[in-house]
C-alpha cells in the first residue's frame, strides 16, 4: 500500500511540537523528508514536502518546491507562494534544524600550505582561504573565514594561524562550558546535540602586534533559531557571547 506522507508529516510534526523538538521527533521527520526528495512526486507530495522544510527550517527549499505546484487561478496556494517567497528572500536555507545522526563524526583540520591564502586587493594585511575548507567548531565552512596581520609579512604568522585554527577546529568543552555559565537568553542547557548542530556564518581571526590573538565566530544554534550567535575569544578563552539580531 502506498504511504500515506501527509498523515505521516500531520503525525510526526505534532510529535514534534508536543516534545519541543526532541531528537527523536527530528529524526523521524528527516527520514520522512530523505524517503519524499527521491520520490517521483505528485503535487500534494510536493506540498508535504515544502511542509516538511518549512518545519525544519529550509525556507528556500519549501518556496522553491511549493512553487512548482502553485495554479494561478488558486488565489490560496498564490497567498502560500508569496509568504514562502518572502520567508525565503529573509532567510535562505540559514537556520534550519538539523540531523543529529549526521553531524557527530570529528572532523580533522585541513592542512594548509602558504599558497591556499590569499591577500585582498585594497587590504594587504587581511587574508582569506578561499579555496580551501576550513573546520570551524567541527563545522566545515568555505570563503568563509578572515585573517588581520599587523603587516603583510604572512610567512612569520603561518604557523601561529595553524595552530590556533587547530583548536578551534573543536574547542567543544570550552563552547559548552561558557555558554551554560553564561546564559542569559534562554533557559536552555548547551549540551553535546547543541554543539553538534552549531551553523558556522563567518569566522574572523586578528593577530595583535602583541602576538595575542583575537576571534570572532557568527554562529546559529537550535535555541534561538532566528538569531545570530556570536562569540567572542581571547587567545584560548572564550570572553563573550551575543544574540544578534
């Protein structure tokens, strides 16, 4: 018998809501979306479809699919349509929920050579890594990361750029630890799920003429999924954090 998906997604969305978000409900709703994008749809699979990413935070992927099926004379789906587009125009796909399951594996610092970076035109003291992936909070980012030198020498701070990107490729203690001692914004406890699911927006490292370094990483998290987090470091020490947004 042929599944029934919009029974399935009324099910485990309810779920869902009912468990604020558990794992459990999560990953069920994933594997309910993984089984419906390799389908050949129909219009109402496609509707559950877009329904599922709304849920799970891709605003892009819900306009885009739901857009396929809109009829112009279906003054309702149009309404629909333009909401998605709108939700989509302000958020892309940038604060979804994600699939716990997929985002535990440790994952190794690239090895960088002088080559992979890059001095801006107007800046030659600012450096980017444009071709390379950088891991970030156990995250993988790309273009994504900038590096201020107090001149344009490079070479001398290569390998004080390495090691510093090797801790925070996974500094997870130290996240997790500050941010329930410092938490003023929710009532939620950051646990090993919640640095796992981290979104990484953009990294900044800026190395003093002192040789102290400084970082500032944008970060997304679970917990406030319409805001930007942001951390502040000192070196090794993690000195400030903020909801932005």
């Amino acid at each position: 018998m042929e599944r029934n998906y919009l029974r399935d997604y009324i099910e485990f969305s309810n779920e869902f809501k009912k468990s604020y978000g558990s794992n459990e409900s999560v990953a069920k709703i994933y594997d309910l979306l993984y089984e419906l994008e390799n389908l050949c749809k129909t219009k109402e699979q496609k509707q559950v479809l877009s329904n599922v990413y709304i849920l799970l935070g891709y605003h892009r992927s819900a306009y885009e699919i739901f857009k396929e099926t809109v009829e112009s004379n279906n003054t309702k789906e149009v309404s629909k349509l333009y909401v998605l587009e709108q939700k989509a125009k302000s958020h892309e796909n940038n604060f979804i929920i994600k699939d716990v399951r997929k985002v535990k594996e440790k994952k190794q610092q690239t090895k960088l050579v002088l080559s992979d970076f890059v001095t801006t035109e107007n800046d030659p003291d600012k450096f980017e890594i444009p071709q390379k992936e950088i891991v970030i909070f156990n995250k993988t980012i790309k273009g994504k990361i900038r590096i201020f030198l107090p001149d344009s020498d490079f070479r001398k701070y290569a390998d004080t750029i390495s090691e510093y990107l090797s801790w925070l490729a996974d500094c997870k203690k130290d996240l997790i630890e500050f941010y329930n001692q410092n938490n003023e914004f929710t009532d939620k406890h950051a646990d090993d799920d919640w640095y796992n699911t981290l979104d990484i927006y953009r990294a900044v490292i800026t190395i003093k003429k002192s040789k102290d370094i400084e970082a500032f990483v944008a970060t997304g998290d679970t917990f406030s999924q319409d805001h930007i987090l942001d951390f502040e470091i000192a070196n090794k020490m993690i000195i400030s954090m903020n909801y932005d947004g």
